[in-house]
C-alpha cells in the first residue's frame, strides 16, 4: 500500500494522476477465516483494523452487505465529544476521543478531524446547574469542559436568539473544546485502507444469510457468496442488530428506530461550532462545504425503511427557528433516514455473547459515529481475548438483566422515547 | 406520513396518535414473582423487518388504544383494532 503524502500527491500530479492505487482490494471471500466481522461499516472496518494492528490478528474478513460507507457511518452527523455523565461511559467516550486526535495520522488518511468546539445551551438555572454536575464529572476524569454564562455564550454564538422573545431565553452553556466533527465517509474509507493494508479481506455486496453451527457453537455464515468458515464472529451491524441476532438465536433489548438528518444550501461560514439547543432535540454544525448539518428526534416508531416522515422535518424546523431565527429563510437541499439500534437505556453493547463463538457489537442508538475509533478497539479486544476490555465493562448485554443499564439520559425503558 | 384508519374517527394522520411499542409481549401478572419473566417483559424485543403489532393512543381523537399491524420495512398498514375489543357492560344482578 502506497502511503499517502505531501510527496505522493506531488507525484501523481507529473504523471497526470494515473498511477493512484486502489484504496483497498476487491476481495474475494476464502473457505475460512480467524475472524470474520460482519458489517462494512466503521465499527466493523475499525474493529478489522485493530484486530490485526493490536492483536496480530490478519486472517480476517469484513463482510458488508452493500457498499463500504453506505450504512450509518455515511448517514450520521458527524459529531465527535465525549461529555457524557455516568461512570462507564465518560471514560470510554474520551478514550474515543483521544483515538480521533490521533486517527489521521495513525490510518495515514485525513479524517478531516476538526475540534472546532461543541455546545449545549441551557434554559434555566436548574439545567445549567445539571450541566455544571456533567462538567465537574468530567474534569475530574480529565476531560475538558467550561460552563459559559448568557454573555459568554452570545460572544462565541451571536447568531442565536437572544432577543426578548425568545421562546426558552438562553441562560448559558455547557461547552468541550476539543469537540468537533470529521469527514464521516473518510473515516470508513481510512479504516477500509488501513485495514487492507493489513491484509484483510474487505468483501462487498456480501450479505449474510445465515450462521454456521457446529452443536452449540457458531463456526462460520453462510452468504450470498456462499458459505464461510470462521473461528470467531463479530456482529457489527448497526440497525439491522436484531435480524441477525434472531438468526444466530440471541434475545436482544433493541428496537429498530429511523432517525433523519438534513442538509440545506451551502452558505458562507456562520456556524464555527457544533450547536446543540438544550430546550429541544435539535443539533447543528456547518460542513466545509457551506451546508448547514442538522439533525432531531427519532420518527418514533420501529422503523427499518430508511427513510423518514415529514411531520419530523417540521419538528426540527421549528426547534431550528426556535434557536436560530436567522436561518428561517434557508432552504433545504437534502434529508435522509438511518436505521438505528435503540437500546432500552440508549447505550451500547460490546460482548461476547452466551453463544460460543459469537460477538456482538450494537446498540449504538444514534450516537455510534464518535465512537467509532474506540467500539472497534474494544470490540477487537473483546473478540482477540474472549474477554471484554475493561473500557466496555459496563457493555454488557447482562446489565439489562441485572438492573446495572446505563440510562444517560433517564428517559425509561421505551428504546422510543430515548 | 402514516395514514391510520382509526376504528372511530376513520383515516387520521399518525401525529395525531401516541406510539406505545411492541404489542405482541405480554405484561406478567401484577404478583408474578419471577424477575426472568419482568426482564423479558421489559426488555427483550422482536423486532421484526417486516410484520410488527405495535400499539398506538388516539390521543387527539377518540383517545382509544389500537392495535396496529404494520410492515416495519414500508409502514404498509394491514389491520387496525382496538386493543381493548369491547367493553362488555356488566350487567347489573
């Protein structure tokens, strides 16, 4: 694999950039592998990678249904922090941030990482109280975070409400600087290099159909390139968690859940940051290219249509005017739907399964993107040790069962309402 | 959009009604003292691309709960019902 650089870009242009090298194989599957992770998108592709780059691990395929890129990893709104409040997932949330500073050098692929600043405004005393609470727990796990007051948050975003009309008047923020965003398709294109570079077996177009079993224990899939022997199995498949799980036998605490994002016509820089309004589900952030990224609430209902319905467009309009009068006029260019895998408390599950040979990553809810880098350096860890990484302890599938779930949000137990 | 062909008030748009999930588990009987039984009841799901009977609260309508199938791939809508089929009227002794 060639590496990429200052130097090879220059080369490449003498010679009329002919002689750029596919990013990755287009591999064909083999009778059997050491690994096999199912799901081409950036939790499998990082998971691959890590596999052989911390573990040593190369006889590996990444199987994907469609195109690298074409599930979540491509659908999300790029966002990256790690504010998170409880125990559990505050570290593993800025261990994943701290794998993102460093990702593009590491995959020798620019991510086009940028800490441009998140915040999350409050509307009243009692929220910024809570969110002073979420800022002291992570400073004290060495995490960066301010609480800004009403002034401070109109010096550093005089493009919100800040009027006497303002419908929920902004009290101040919570903000993390080192938050940001990142190029979503660079990074499941980075990981698909990287991990090629390794010599895994990316294969496209390959979607499993079924597992292989011998007594208890899963041995390999069958797909729709034919059968696949294997000495372990990752799940890593994002909305779809729940088909192939009944598949492989697992009873699993996840809905299927349709969640929309949206893009309007570029415009000249106005957003520098990564905007959350706290009275509403409504977040916002500007790509290179001038269109404004937003997204909202779940549609609501189980959903695996990939797509959204419009009384959610209006909803996050309103909640984007409510905020931003000033983008009433702005047009929209584009809105799309992702198939999310809501767990009961909306955090994720790392694991090896009761099933011998099977290893499930999953329930991302809507918030896998920033999680990326560190899902599949634990997951590999999980899968290369058979033990959980102590980074995913609190992953387990058993917390449901035990009463130990993880429910940042306090919102219950309807995967809906989280 | 979905359309739901509401039993009392006929074809409404699903703003209009409140979602109540998975309507195919079975909440265990109030002194069960089984945890298995309450985790399956809270937790575990189905989830099914394809057929799925979920309930949803007419809540700006006749306030009824129904029973809706519907195909999670392409929201096709099969059958709506009352959850609650009839109230039978205790008929005084």
């Amino acid at each position: 694999m060639a590496r990429y650089s200052a130097f090879s870009i220059l080369r490449n242009a003498l010679s009329g950039q002919k002689n750029w090298q596919r990013a990755w194989r287009a591999a064909e599957p083999k009778p059997s592998y050491d690994v096999i992770v199912i799901g081409g998108g950036g939790h499998g592709l990082a998971t691959a990678f890590y596999l052989a780059e911390n573990h040593g691990i190369r006889n590996v395929a990444v199987l994907e249904k469609g195109y690298v890129g074409g599930g979540n990893v491509g659908r999300n709104t790029t966002v990256i922090r790690s504010n998170y409040l409880l125990d559990g997932n505050t570290q593993f949330y800025e261990f994943s941030m701290k794998l993102w500073e460093g990702m593009s050098r590491a995959l020798n692929f620019n991510v086009m990482f940028s800490q441009r600043g998140q915040l999350v405004t409050a509307h009243s005393a009692d929220q910024l109280d809570g969110f002073s609470h979420r800022a002291n727990v992570m400073r004290l796990n060495g995490i960066d975070a301010d609480i800004l007051d009403r002034e401070d948050v109109r010096r550093l975003v005089p493009y919100l409400d800040f009027s006497d009309t303002a419908r929920f008047p902004i009290h101040g923020a919570i903000f993390q600087g080192r938050a940001g965003t990142a190029r979503h398709d660079a990074v499941a294109w980075g990981y698909a290099r990287a991990a090629d570079g390794h010599a895994v077996d990316i294969i496209q177009n390959c979607e499993v159909t079924g597992f292989l079993r011998d007594r208890d224990s899963i041995v390999g899939v069958e797909t729709t390139k034919g059968r696949i022997g294997a000495g372990k199995v990752g799940l890593a498949v994002a909305g779809h968690t729940s088909v192939l799980g009944v598949k492989a036998g697992l009873e699993l605490p996840i809905e299927s859940h349709v969640l929309q994002a949206f893009v309007t016509e570029p415009l000249k820089p106005l957003v520098d940051h990564v905007v959350a309004y706290g009275a509403d589900h409504f977040y916002v952030s500007q790509s290179d290219k001038g269109g404004l990224v937003f997204g909202g609430n779940l549609d609501g209902y189980n959903s695996y249509a990939q797509r959204g319905n419009l009384g959610v467009v209006r909803e996050v309009a309103e909640a984007a005017i409510a905020l931003m009068p000033c983008i009433s006029r702005v047009r929209l260019l584009r809105h799309w739907g992702g198939v999310m895998d809501m767990t009961p408390d909306a955090s994720p599950i790392i694991c090896p399964t009761p099933i011998d040979g099977l290893y499930l990553n999953g329930g991302w809810c809507y918030g896998g993107f920033k999680a990326t880098p560190a899902s599949g350096w634990c997951f590999a860890h999980t899968i290369a040790t058979g033990k959980p990484h102590p980074l995913v302890a609190a992953y387990g599938l058993d917390r449901f069962r035990t009463g130990h779930t993880l429910d940042e949000a306090g919102a219950g137990p309807s995967a809906w309402l989280q | 959009m979905l359309r739901i062909e509401c039993p009392c008030c006929g074809p409404r748009d699903h703003d209009e009604f409140r979602y109540g999930g998975d309507a195919s588990v079975t909440r265990p009987a109030h002194d069960d003292p089984d945890p298995e039984a309450w985790y399956r009841y809270v937790y575990i799901r189905t989830n099914p691309a394809g057929q799925h009977r979920e309930f949803w609260q007419h809540v700006t309508g006749c306030r009824q709960w129904m029973v809706v199938e519907r195909d999670t791939r392409n929201h096709a809508i099969a059958s709506v019902d009352f959850a609650r089929k009839s109230t039978v009227r205790k008929q005084r002794a």
